[in-house]
C-alpha cells in the first residue's frame, strides 16, 4: 500500500509531516496539500494535524545539522506552491540529514539539482518584485500596494519594506492569493486580505500623488525615438505591469 501524508498547506503543517515521517511505520510515497490531493485506488491518505511543538523540533534539528542556505533552500522551495514541491523537500531533508551540510554540493543528485534551480526561481521573482512593486494612497497616512507574483513571496520581501519605509503605514497585497502584510510602522502581519476588503478601506478617488509622480517620471526619462517595446517587455515583463502606476502612461504605441 502507498501512503500520501495530506497537510494543510502550511509551512508548520509540512514541517509536522517530516516529523512524522521519522516516527511513523507507514512511511509517504508522496507528501501533498489537501488541495492537490486526489483520492484514488492504489493508496491511503495519512493526515496530518499541524503540531507547531513537532514543526520546532524539525527547524531547530535543521539548523544544528545543515547550514543555513539548506534551511533558505527549503523554505524558497516550499513557498513555489509546485505540486511537487512537498515530496521533493521530503527527500531533500532526509538526504541533508545523512550527508549533512555538503549536500548541496551533489549537483549530480537530481533532486538536489531540481531544489536548487527552484529556489533560484523563486529568489529571482523576489529580486523582481523588489524593483517592482509601487505603493499608491489608499487613505491618509496609508499606503498600499497590489502584486501578483508568480511564488508565494511575500513573507520573504515584507522586511525589506519594513525598513525602507518605518515611517510608514502599509500593505503589500497579493491579490493572488488573498493575503497581505499589513504594518503599522512598528511591525507588520499577514493575513487574509480581499480584493473587497481594499475597495473598503480605500477614500482616495482621485489619481493620488504617488500615481502622478511615477508617471511623471517614466514620461520624463522616456525618449520616444529611442523606443524598444521589446526590451521593456523582456526587462519589465507584461505580468507584472497590471498594478504598476508608471506603465497606465505610455510614451509609444506598444
């Protein structure tokens, strides 16, 4: 019989099945959401109840074992929400705990391989939204941003906005996936956030300054005889163009 161990989709929840995995006799051919899991005839679903004392007990045997980029890699890869991504990191776990920190250097054991390129992914979609994600009023003395990114970022880049903006009070949405990093200029939270939520808090009806200041800026470093649409699009791709302020203002036909 194969056994699928079915989480909750949570970080903790997925640490809990590795934990699991140690201690008990039915051990997984697969590790899946209860999102992606599919009932059928050839195997048993294991469920797992999320256990934040056993999840602790896994996190801290990962950083007295491995090293930090293996803990990085781990986490990164999670947050793709692949399919495949549970399953993979089960063996990537297991593998690190017998070789310990220079399992990273077996680029020729596939799986390794798979882990790294898809934490790369993923750290590359990070340095993205960096650059681009643009804050607009929402309301006085609130600022607010929508993203759309392809990995389930934004517990990693929240902090880098925490620090260039304390001042401030924000949120960052990812309409996506309907949460949001809500922070008060002393520290931040995430949670459920709804599209309907935004239009709540919103009093701005107006094009706010920040809108204007954008726009004003990508029409005066444009030059229209310069134009490469094509380049634009490779370096700041389409997707992401939607909650961009400067990009409503077009200096050419694209």
């Amino acid at each position: 019989m194969l056994y699928y161990y079915i989480f909750d989709g949570s970080f903790e929840g997925f640490l809990t099945a590795i934990y699991e995995s140690y201690y008990n006799s039915k051990k997984p051919e697969l590790i899946l959401t209860e999102e992606n899991y599919v009932a059928d005839l050839f195997s048993e679903p294991v469920y797992i109840i999320t256990d934040e004392n056993k999840s602790v007990k896994v996190y801290n045997s990962l950083r007295e074992k491995l090293t930090s980029q293996f803990i990085r890699n781990v986490f990164y890869v999670f947050l793709s929400e692949e399919e495949e991504a549970p399953t993979l990191l089960y063996h990537y776990i297991r593998k690190g705990f017998i070789m310990g920190p220079k399992i990273d250097l077996c680029l020729k054991d596939p799986e390794v391989l798979k882990v790294q390129k898809l934490q790369k992914k993923v750290t590359y979609e990070c340095h993205r939204m960096l650059g681009f994600i643009r804050f607009s009023s929402l309301k006085p003395n609130l600022l607010y941003s929508a993203m759309e990114p392809d990995y389930n970022i934004l517990s990693i880049i929240v902090p880098h906005f925490t620090k260039r903006l304390s001042s401030e009070n924000f949120i960052i949405h990812d309409v996506k996936r309907e949460i949001a990093a809500m922070y008060n200029k002393d520290q931040y939270v995430i949670t459920p956030f709804q599209y309907s939520s935004y239009l709540a808090l919103k009093t701005y009806s107006a094009q706010d300054e920040y809108e204007l200041l954008w726009q004003e800026y990508f029409k005066n470093i444009a030059i229209a005889k310069r134009a490469n649409p094509r380049l634009q699009k490779r370096c700041m791709p389409l997707r992401y163009w939607k909650h961009m302020l400067e990009t409503k203002w077009q200096p050419y036909e694209l």
